[in-house]
C-alpha cells in the first residue's frame, strides 16, 4: 500500500500541475486545469476507459490517505485566506461595496433556494428525495459564492487591478464570501445527522467557542509568538498547529474542518501595521499550491459523469446559465446604482461569476454533511468549472463593446491554485475567502 500510495501520489502532483501549466498557457485559471485532471483520473474517464489501471493506481485502501492530504491542503489553504483577509480595503466605496455584495450574494441565493423548491420532482431523478431546509439553503448558497483567489488572478491578468472595477470586484467578493462562509456553517451545523448532540447545543458551543476565539487567541498569539521573538519556524509550526486543533474543533462540532481553518487564519496577528508576514505568508500559499491537486482528485473521485441521465443535463445547463445570470446580473445592476458607469459595472459583475476552487470546498462540505446526492454534485461541480471558464471569455467580450484593449500580464506562479501571483507583506489587498 506505501507503494501505491507513492505512486498516486507521484501522478496527482504531476498531473495536476501540468493541466494546470496548461490551462494558464490557454489563459485560463490554474484551478481549470487542476479540475480537468482530477476529474480525468477518477471513474468517469480513467476508471471508464481503463478500469483496470484505475483500480491499481487508486486502490480503495490508500482513499483514506489521499483524503486526509485533501483536508491538509485544505485547512493549510483556508488558513492562509483568513490571515489575508482585510475588510479595509473597502475604502471610501464602503456603501457601494456592502450593496454589491450583499445583492449579488441574496438574489442567486434566492434563485437557488427558489428553484430547489419548484423543481423537487426533477430533483428526485437525481437521488434527492427529501428536501430539508438545509438542503434548500445550500442550494441558494451553491450559487452564490465567488471565488476570489480566481477573481483575483483574473483582476491581475486583465491588468484591472488599483482600478476602480478591479478593486471593487475584489473588496465585494471578500465581503461576499465572508457572508456566504457565515451561511454555510449555519447550514452544516443544523445538518449534522447522527451527531451525539443536537444541533442546538453545537450552535451554543460553536457560539462560545467563536467568542472565545475571536477575543483571546489574537491577543494571546501576539504575546506567545510575536514579543518573545519567536523563530520564524517554530512561529510558523505553532500557527499552523493552532490552525488545525481550531479545525479539529470546528468539525468535532459539524461546521466542518474549513470553517475553523477560516477562523484561525482571521485571528492570527500580523506585523506593525497590518501588514502581513512573509516569512508565514510565503511557506502557507508554497505547501497549499503544492498539495491541492489531492483535493482535486478526492473531489473528482465523487464526479461520474455517467449516473447523470437526461434530467442531469438539463439541470446542468439550467443551473449553469442562472449562476452566471443571476451574479453578473445582480453585480452588474448593484454597482451601476453605487455610481459605477456601464462597462466597468459589467465587468465587476462577470467577474463575480467567477466561483473555482472555493465553490468546490463549499461542494464537498456539503457532500459529506449528505446535503447533496451523488449525480446533484456532479452537476453542481460541472457548473463551478462551466462558470469559471466562461468568466474570462465574458470580460474580454465586455472589454470590446467598451472599446478597451485588456492590459495582459504573465503569471510565473499561481499565488494559490488559480490564484495572483504572491504578495509580499506590503501587498495586502487582495484577499478573502474564496476557489
């Protein structure tokens, strides 16, 4: 099994880098290329064209290894988003930013919540015979996150970013995102079947614990790592340590493991200024770039693109062309109230379609909290990657009718999987949850 494992682990990293190196060079997020490859080694098309190959490279014995790699990537990553997150960036657009985010965030999660109601029969046909009301809110919530590490990595390429549409695309997705975490933990929380308590007492916990944690541990971290003059190593080690004793606790709890990652990352102190550490920033984005590609092949192992009958495709392609309506709509017609003129609110609002990897972390806390089926998610997942491809072609076709020529920038590196190159401590306003 070591031998298995080294070996699929050898594949993962090398091919998911390489899709990823490729769909750059197409000029396409890295996260396009990662997707592709991990869905391209699992059951729909390795395990379809060669099932022999797929069962001696992805034995079920080494599952639980590559899924525990998956979750520490994830947490490693997540981590390093809420330490970069900084609401001061909204600036003197505050109002106009609070509006986007909030309109592009409520009216897809209304159209999701919506339509999980009215198609019910139809959802049948994909394994969901039930709706409860954490289903219905998910599906809202499924069609309102953006990603912005591809967001971003998109601002840049575009060469949008310090102007007005740029900032404003990148300020909204961070608040955006912040309330759509906020929603999706409530979700899992009250989704947490067989759990040993009920979910009004893991609310009061999760409660208390958030509380304790947002007043204590920055103050706390400050005075353990940062006065004594900690070594950078040690420091990073203890951080990232805290990081995932915070997830432990935050999954113990049914908010899952991301949520606490989050949490963690938001606390951790930065300099004198409020400028961010690269001797913690840098190492946190290398292992996370590194590792991602196993999240990707865990989550295309869930992908079977063959149990999706007649009725999967249509609510694919339905799906896919109401996620893009309803955010670039509702962005587009929130940042033209907030005093934007048309191009650059158009192009605040396709960008805001852009979901990537966030939208596959918020996919695959569902899968496991058994708020989608099987077939629903390889929908929902065909519909992240559908979105986020056509993002770049719907700005450059904002960028004609406006009579702009893009200003394109070449990407050595992704900042994290489909993310902007890496920040230094004094570039520190990109940023929020996010892929």
């Amino acid at each position: 099994m070591v031998t298995h494992f080294l070996f699929a682990s050898a594949l993962v990293l090398t091919a998911g880098h390489a899709a990823g190196w490729l769909a750059r060079r197409l000029k396409q997020p890295y996260i396009v290329g990662q997707l592709a490859a991990g869905i391209a080694l699992g059951p729909s098309l390795l395990g379809s064209a060669a099932p022999d190959a797929y069962a001696l490279l992805f034995p079920e014995q080494i599952g639980a290894a590559l899924h525990g790699l998956a979750q520490f990537a994830l947490v490693v990553f997540l981590f390093a988003v809420g330490y970069e997150l900084d609401l001061k960036v909204l600036g003197a657009r505050a109002r106009t930013v609070v509006g986007v985010a909030l309109t592009a965030f409520l009216v897809p999660m209304a159209a999701g919540s919506g339509c999980a109601l009215l198609f019910r029969e139809q959802l049948r046909a994909l394994d969901m015979p039930h709706l409860t009301p954490g289903t219905v809110v998910f599906a809202g919530v499924a069609l309102s996150i953006t990603a912005v590490p591809v967001l971003t990595a998109m601002v840049r390429e575009n060469g949008l970013a310090g102007t007005v549409p740029g900032v404003m695309a990148v300020s909204a997705a961070g608040l955006l995102d912040v309330i759509g975490w906020t929603v999706l933990a409530g979700t899992l929380l009250e989704s947490g079947e067989g759990h040993e308590l009920p979910w009004q007492w893991r609310a009061l916990l999760a409660a208390g614990f958030l509380t304790l944690t947002l007043v204590a541990a920055r103050p706390l971290l400050r005075r353990l790592l940062w006065r004594t003059r900690t070594e950078p190593v040690l420091r990073l080690s203890l951080l990232v340590g805290f990081a995932f004793a915070t997830a432990s606790v935050t999954q113990y709890l049914g908010l899952h493991a991301i949520c606490g990652a989050l949490l963690a990352g938001v606390v951790c102190p930065r300099e004198k200024g409020g400028t961010l550490d690269p001797d913690l920033l840098r190492p946190l984005q290398d292992i996370s770039s590194l590792l991602l590609p196993f999240f990707f092949v865990v989550s295309g192992q869930a992908v079977v693109l063959g149990a999706l009958n007649g009725t999967g495709w249509a609510a694919f392609a339905v799906v896919t062309v109401l996620a893009v309506v309803t955010k670039a709509g509702s962005g587009t017609v929130a940042a033209r109230l907030g005093g934007l003129d048309r191009d650059d609110a158009r192009a605040v609002g396709v960008l805001l379609s852009a979901r990537g990897l966030t939208e596959l972390i918020a996919l695959d806390a569902g899968l496991r909290a058994g708020l989608l089926s099987g077939p629903l998610y390889t929908v929902l997942v065909l519909m992240a990657l559908a979105t986020t491809l056509l993002t770049q072609p719907l700005l450059t076709l904002v960028d004609r009718r406006a009579g702009r020529t893009p200003l394109r920038t070449t990407i050595p590196a992704p900042h994290r999987s489909g993310g902007p190159p890496r920040a230094t401590s004094s570039e520190s306003t990109t940023t929020a949850p996010g892929p």
